[in-house]
C-alpha cells in the first residue's frame, strides 16, 4: 500500500465525531525533551518506569506516555499533567472519571522507538505497530496463533511474501483485541483477518460468525519503512487523519483551563 502520510497537526486541532486520529511519534527524544516529558507523568507512572530493566526501555516509556498525555491535554485543554488515568483489569487505560464529560476513546502501541496513537469519540478503538524483522520462530508462531485457515493460506505464501504477511495478521489481530479490551484473554486462533499484502484490511469472522466482524472496521497503516501497523475499531471508519507528533505539543496552548 502508499505510504500513509503524517501531517503536522494544525493549531486549532480538534477530535471531532466520526473521526479518528492516529498521530505517529519518535520516542528516542533529546534530553531536554525527555526532561520536560517526563515532568508531566504521575509518580506511578514513573515508578513503573524504574521498574524496567534497561535504560532505552525505560526512557522510551516515559517519552511515550508523556506523548499520550500532550495529545489528550489538547483534545481536552488541560495541562497533561492534570491527567489522570484508571485502568480495566487487562490494563488498558482510560481516563478517570472527571472528564468523562468529554469521552474520547485511545490506544496506543509502540514498537522499535516508533508509537501509534489512535483517539476516537465514536468507541472503543485499538492500534497496534510492529518492526518487521527476521525471526526464525515465525512459522511456528503462525501455527500455534493463527486460525486454521489462516495458517493454510500462510503455508502456502511464497516465502518472499511471508514475512510481510505474518506482521500483517499480527498487527490487525493484535489491534482488534485491544479494541475490544480482552488482551490475551480472547485467544488469537479464534478469529480471522485477511493478511496477505495487496489485500484489504478486513476481520472476517469472530468464532467463525461472519455477521459479527462486519460490525468491525480495520484498516492498515504503513507508519514507517520497515514496521507493519493496524487500527480497529467498532463500526465504520468515516474520517481517518494522521498526523505527526511535534516538539511544539509540549508548549501548545500554555492556557490551559483551570
């Protein structure tokens, strides 16, 4: 597919009905950005920070959750470090209840120093992105985590599409779960997305009900050279606008309300 294109977002951005924004960001940010990111997390979330092991893990967390934080604090014009967060049993995260007022849906997902996030008004949404890479393992991967029809068309890819098609049916699949909030409680072998390239992105059936994944839209996104991505959400997608992460988020709209 094209390449998706990733626009600067304008200054008087808003998250409107039957729309949905997925905005790109690069997580390997400059210390001094880093610093000021960091400043707008809440003690757990930094705490959750210190717990991971490596310092590139650790740094590209805080950058990212700091990230989520500026986009939200513009929908709702709040300084983002006034966010704050409950979590469902799988751990996804929505906002708390005192803006509920205004519901807006997210997910995000990040993988190789790259982040997806994808906002919708409309329900409930899920973004997933991977880095495409060589792993002896994917083969086996598809046999005990893709459907039994998924796995015979995979079989029966050449194996210069391979690749490509296994990134394919993990992001959307993975998208979708999100979505839907079961995490790996809903096994991934009991639903079915198309995945070979130049296909569209579509679920096919949830526990072979076909009726029930056309109340579902997915739609794949080239975010980056090199990473296979996907978004999923509930009903159809009308307007999709992407849009690029900027330094000058951190400073938007300084008048925040009270």
């Amino acid at each position: 597919m094209p390449s998706t294109i990733f626009n600067p977002p304008p200054l008087d951005l808003e998250l409107g009905t039957n729309e949905i924004h997925v905005w790109r960001a690069f997580l390997d940010q400059p210390i001094s950005r880093f610093h000021k990111l960091r400043q707008t997390l809440s003690m757990d979330e930094r705490m959750r920070a210190e717990r991971l092991h490596f310092d590139q893990d650790r740094k590209r967390f805080i950058v990212g959750r700091g990230i989520l934080r500026t986009i939200l604090g513009r929908y709702l014009n709040v300084e983002p470090s006034r966010l704050q967060f409950c979590y469902e049993k799988n751990g996804k995260p929505r906002l708390a209840d005192k803006f509920s007022k205004v519901t807006i849906f997210f997910n995000m997902s990040d993988s190789g120093g790259v982040a997806l996030y994808a906002f919708s008004q409309d329900g409930e949404i899920g973004v997933d992105i991977e880095k495409i890479c060589d792993n002896p393992e994917i083969d086996r991967i598809a046999d005990q985590f893709f459907t039994d029809r998924e796995s015979t068309i995979y079989r029966a890819l050449p194996e210069s599409l391979k690749k490509e098609s296994f990134f394919n049916c993990w992001t959307r699949k993975e998208a979708f779960i999100k979505a839907i909030g079961d995490g790996f409680s809903r096994p991934l072998d009991k639903f079915d997305v198309s995945f070979v390239p130049g296909e569209p992105a579509k679920l096919l059936s949830i526990a072979g009900d076909s009726k029930a994944a056309s109340r579902w839209s997915i739609q794949e996104l080239e975010s980056e050279r090199g990473y296979a991505a996907a978004i999923a959400i509930e009903g159809r997608i009308k307007q999709l606008r992407c849009l690029q992460w900027l330094a000058r988020d951190l400073w938007f709209n300084v008048a925040y309300s009270s």
